[in-house]
C-alpha cells in the first residue's frame, strides 16, 4: 500500500517527518508489540497482530487510518509514484524475504542453480532478487504460461521451463538440457501449491533447499522422506516481510534495480479482475489504483 498522507494526527512526533501530502508507504504487518516475535522485529509473526486489509482498512480503501509507526516516508522521485510503491509492499517483499534466507543458509552462488517456480505477482520480483542476492548462481524460472515466463526472461532469468502439463522427470530432462544438471541447489516456490510444492522437492539435490512463500494451496504436499533426510536437504516457510525487510527494498527501488509489470485496476472493476487472478490470467501484479 502506498499514497500521500492526507492528515497528521496531534500525537504523532515531529521527528518523524510526516506532513500532509508526504509519500509513503505502509508496512501492512502490524503487530501489537509484546511478544518476542515484535521485540525481534518480525511483527509479521505476532500472535495478536493484524494485517492491513484482514481485519483493518487495507489497500481497497480510499483512506485508511495507520499508526506512525508503520509509515514508511519515500524521496520524490520521478518513477516513485504510489502505482510502483504499492507492490513493493506485498509482491516484492514477500520473496525478498525468502530469497534472504536462501542467501544465508548458504543456498546460492556461483556454480549453483536456484529456481522460482511459479512466475506471478511475486515470481517476477522473485527472479530479480535471485539475480541481486544469488552471487552468480543460475536463475530458472518455471511457470505454466509463456507470457509469464516471458516477463521472467525480462527481468533476468537465466533460462525459463514451462511446467505445464510436464512430469517431474520431463522438467528434469529440460534442466539437464539447459544447465548440464537435473537437480537444483536451491528453490523458491512462489505458488505454494501441492503440484508446484512436490515438483520443487524432486528436483532439489542434495543439501538443497526450498523456501515456500506461496499460499495458494490448501492441501498438503507428498514429501519422499528417505531421499529427503538422506540428502540433507531443508524446507523453510517464509511468510511476508518486516520493517527492516521493507525498507531493504524501497533502497533497490530508489537505486533503480527493481523492474515493475504493473496491471492497473480501477476499484470499479476490482472483481472482475480478482476472477482473472483466480484463472491464473494476471500477467504481472494487479495494483488498484484511485482516480
């Protein structure tokens, strides 16, 4: 979520630099801040917290009232605009978060190979941040429509698979094809479903690593334990992002290393669009905008 302040209650500090009219964005993780989870920063995790949108006004609303605390003021600058803002919020720091905890279990890197299976909203931020965090590893991207994987090419996947309708062994016989191997060292699945889950776990070698951000599916996903624990390999949920995650990306965007396909939306039209997420025919992010 992202737009100019409209008003600045009496109880909020000076030294925060809010006025009327300032960019900002709003760090939709809002956590009550007596667990441990708030106290080490992941208000994401609160038990009591509450998220923008579930519960609170969210980013459908015109207006919404947030405590200072979860503003985040943002430079004018000419390609910061609430339309490119809005998603880094969601979209694009949902898989940084979980791209940074590949990078430090050790994941990526030169020689190695990650994939982003499932190249939507998130998957498109997903790649850029493989190239921007991965040291030199290769970057796959997997989905089940050329156009998507199309938008990945464009913002730096090394190679791209098309999964659609393809066995596990099939996808492996195109990896081998296009990186000389069959398994991979690290996975982020954007999807979350059980078929993008399942595939993600048979193409992982050993020591691999898959990290879930996705949360589509809501059932559960076939593991083959033996291989797994054999293997050495690790699975990782990572859900949203925090404070400190949010603004790490707000500096790459300021930096101009972040590419947006951005499909605009007027409130008016929301459902209609929501219909097309669920097909799976959003090439991009949907971002609701207001006249």
């Amino acid at each position: 979520m992202a737009g100019r302040v409209h008003a600045v209650g009496a109880e909020v500090p000076a030294s925060t630099g809010l006025t009327e009219g300032t960019l900002v964005v709003v760090n939709p993780n809002w956590g009550d801040g007596s667990c441990r989870q708030c106290h080490e920063g992941n208000e994401q995790l609160c038990p009591a917290g509450q998220l923008a949108g579930f519960g609170p006004p969210g980013g459908f609303a015109e207006y919404m009232p947030v405590q200072y605390r979860h503003v985040i003021a943002v430079p004018e600058q000419a390609d910061h605009t609430p339309q490119t803002l809005a998603p880094l919020t969601d979209a694009g720091l949902t898989p940084y978060r979980g791209m940074k905890k590949l990078a430090a279990a050790g994941k990526l890197g030169g020689g190695r190979t990650v994939v982003v299976n499932g190249i939507g909203g998130l998957g498109g931020y997903g790649v850029q941040y493989a190239r921007l965090l991965g040291g030199g590893a290769t970057v796959v991207a997997f989905a089940r429509n050329d156009d998507k994987l199309a938008v990945a090419k464009e913002n730096g996947a090394h190679h791209t698979v098309n999964t659609r309708n393809k066995t596990a062994e099939e996808v492996q016989d195109e990896l081998e094809d296009l990186t000389g191997r069959r398994e991979v060292d690290a996975v982020l699945d954007c999807a979350g479903a059980k078929e993008s889950l399942e595939l993600g776990f048979s193409i992982l070698g050993k020591e691999g690593a898959l990290t879930c951000v996705g949360l589509i599916g809501q059932q559960g996903a076939q593991v083959p334990i033996f291989p797994f624990v054999s293997g050495e390999k690790s699975y990782s949920g990572s859900f949203w992002g925090n404070h400190n995650d949010l603004t790490e990306v707000l500096a790459l965007a300021a930096q101009g290393l972040i590419k947006h396909h951005i499909v605009p939306v007027k409130l008016d039209d929301i459902n209609e669009h929501l219909d097309a997420l669920g097909r799976g025919d959003v090439v991009g992010r949907a971002v609701v905008i207001f006249d």
